[in-house]
C-alpha cells in the first residue's frame, strides 16, 4: 500500500512517500500499519482512543476516506494537516 505524507507528517516520518506491508481490508487497517511502521506519526495522527484527528485529512485514491473505508492492496492512500492560508 503507497502512501502519501504532507507537511509536518512527511517530517516525522523521514520520507513523503512511506510504503507499508499490509493486507488490510479497511483505510483504519492500512493506517494502522502505517503507523506501527512510523510510530512517531502517531500523537500526530490520532488522539489518546485511537480515533483520527479532526484537524487531520485522510483520503484514498485522492477522495475522503473514513476509517471504514475499503481498500485495495494497490490503492493510494493520503494523510495532511489542515491547510490554512491568507
């Protein structure tokens, strides 16, 4: 499974384009391996139940993605902080 990292996510984990080993079923699944994988990315992503930030974007194939979503072994996941500009 491909991943994609932005901004300060991409800095806590080394790299932008991290690749995680996974056969899960469900974005929840595959972000769990990610996160295993770049432990560091964890306070970052989810809070103290596990649960996905709010302020953090999740998509799959470029479209907003849950938890619960379906995944492909080929599909491309993507996690960014909030954007803000001015």
């Amino acid at each position: 499974m491909q991943w994609k990292l932005f901004a300060d996510l991409a800095e806590v984990a080394g790299t932008g384009q991290p690749t995680v080993e996974t056969d899960a079923a469900t974005v929840g699944g595959a972000l769990s391996a990610l996160l295993e994988a770049y432990p560091a990315l964890a306070d970052r992503v989810t809070d103290d139940d596990g649960e996905l930030r709010d302020h953090v974007n999740l998509l799959r194939e470029g479209e907003p993605a849950t938890l619960d979503t379906p995944v492909d072994p080929d599909d491309e996941l993507a996690l960014f902080p909030p954007v803000s500009g001015g």
